[in-house]
C-alpha cells in the first residue's frame, strides 16, 4: 500500500478530479465482533510496513516475512517472542511486494502490487528457504513473470480486478487472490474477490494466470492469506471496512476453495489496525493464526473463536 499512500499524500491537494478518482470514498472501520488485543510488539523498529507472514516448515517456530514498498529488499526470521532477524536479498528489485508463500523448500515472495491495474511488470521471485540465521545475502534462484489471463488492458476501462495482496502455496501451484475494485475509483472497497493459479511445473518466457474461483459477499479487501499445514483450511485475512478472518475447508476435490468449500466460517474483530499478512502456526500443538501490523503489533487468533 506504500505507492498508494505516497499518491494520496501528494494528490489530494490536487481538488476536484482527486476526489473523483477516488469515488468520493474514505474507508471506514466497523467495530463488530471481537477487540483484539496485541499479544506483544515487535521491538525492532527498522521493520516497516509488513506485508507477507508465512510459518517455517523446516525451522518450527520461525516466521518469514517482508516489507513493502519503499523499503529495502530483506526477509525477516521472526518468532512469537518478538525476536526478529534480517536476511539481505539480492538479484530483486522490491516494486511493492505483497506476500510470502511456502512451497516445499522455496519462499514465493510475489510482486503484485497494482493498485491503479497499469502494471505489465507482474511476477513471482523464488528463493531456497534459508537457515534464519544466516546473514545474507541471499540470491533469488528466479523470478516468474506473470500475467492475469483475463487482463486485456493497462489499466482496464471497466473493472480493476488485477491487484493482489494474498497468496499461498497448493499442491505444485501458486494462487493468488485479488483485491477487487471498481475501474477507476482507487479507495472504492469490493467486496468480491477471484483466485488465479499458476502451475509451477510448466513455467515458460510469459506465465498466464488462471481463474480458477471467486467469490462474494467478503465484507471488503482481501489482504492476506494462507493455507493450514495440513491443506485442509484456507485463511483469508479482510483488512477493512470489516475486519475479518475467513476460513474455507478445501473442497473434496479440486481447487475452488470457494465456491466448492466443504464449510466456511468467519471471525469478525476491530483496532486490529494496518493488517495485511497472516499466517497459521502450531504452538504446543495447538494451531491458530498469527497477524502483524504495519505497526509491528502482532495479533494472535485461536481457531475456537470461529463460529460456523
């Protein structure tokens, strides 16, 4: 969201046609559902504005994350104690990462950032998972460019579709989940969203992102999300004007986690703050959902709290 707010704060003293681009919109929170307490704060102030979680498979209790835009290309080892260490990245450019996906031993950490859905620049970087320990720089092994199947302009004159903020990692794929708004109205919140996949066993020089799902009635952005160890629920994080968490139960068979859910629930909480990462960990052998602020406030969510 960093280009977003850096456009704002310079164009909004342009007047008029401002407002317009913007529909005439200010995202407004609800307070519905439960306050969320921070479970500790992260004391290192040199992460700004994270954006990605996933948990470690290979280091159990390590999370992996990154920043945003405007911010220097590094992955953090973080735990739930609040420590944190960084790792250097190098043979990446950071546009405006917005999350980090785990497949097997390689971190996914995707730049699809597009907002105004202009960007011909899409794609994924992959890196090996590295000891948490290690200093850097760490190399990226590639990157993937990518492209939405259905996207035939820069930006579209009907629809903006082509922002994503949510990704995660399933059976040999990468899906991504959008984050949807009317074409041309750059705070106007959706509450649709769709799911691409991309098959990571057949990569060539352009990479087509297919729609695989979507669904309605969100209750607003989708900024995150992630996928139980097991495969068995899928997390999506709503950062406002509702703040929610979704849980879809995958389907039987298949890939549409949606529409062919084999249950859904959702919990709803409010001052949970900037939220745009998520991500389940197993603590005492207990599994629950973890979220980090841009204000380094970590959140933590027992799946109890989950109506049907």
């Amino acid at each position: 969201m960093s280009r977003l707010k850096k456009f704002l704060g310079v164009s909004l003293l342009g007047g008029a046609a401002v407002l317009t681009f913007l529909g005439f919109f200010h995202p407004r929170s609800y307070q519905e559902g439960e306050r969320l307490e921070p479970l500790l704060v992260i004391a290192d102030e040199s992460l700004r504005e994270l954006s990605g979680l996933v948990a470690s498979r290979q280091h159990p209790g390590v999370l992996w994350s990154h920043s945003d835009s405007g911010n220097d290309p590094i992955l953090y080892a973080l735990d739930t104690q609040g420590n944190s260490h960084a790792i250097s990245l190098e043979g990446v450019t950071l546009r405006d990462w917005e999350a980090v996906a785990l497949g097997e031993s390689r971190l996914y950490i995707t730049e699809m950032g597009n907002n105004l859905n202009a960007s011909k620049k899409l794609g994924v970087y992959e890196f090996l998972e590295p000891d948490p320990k290690e200093p850097g720089p760490l190399r990226a092994e590639r990157f993937i460019p990518v492209r939405y199947e259905d996207q035939e302009r820069f930006p579209p004159t009907d629809r903006w579709h082509f922002d994503c903020e949510a990704a995660f990692f399933f059976e040999g794929s990468l899906y991504f989940i959008t984050k949807n708004r009317p074409a041309f109205r750059l705070l106007v919140q959706e509450e649709s969203a769709h799911l691409y996949r991309l098959d990571l066993q057949n990569l060539g020089e352009e990479n087509l992102l297919e729609r695989v799902d979507s669904v309605e009635g969100l209750g607003g952005w989708v900024t995150g999300a992630d996928l139980s160890a097991d495969g068995r629920w899928l997390a999506v994080l709503v950062e406002s004007p509702q703040q929610s968490i979704w849980l879809f139960e995958r389907p039987s068979s298949g890939d549409r986690f949606f529409s062919e859910a084999t249950r859904t629930k959702r919990y709803k909480f409010y001052e949970g703050g900037q939220l745009e990462s998520i991500a389940f960990i197993t603590e005492d052998q207990q599994e629950s959902l973890v979220m980090i602020n841009e204000a380094r406030q970590m959140f933590r969510v027992e799946l109890a709290k989950f109506g049907e």
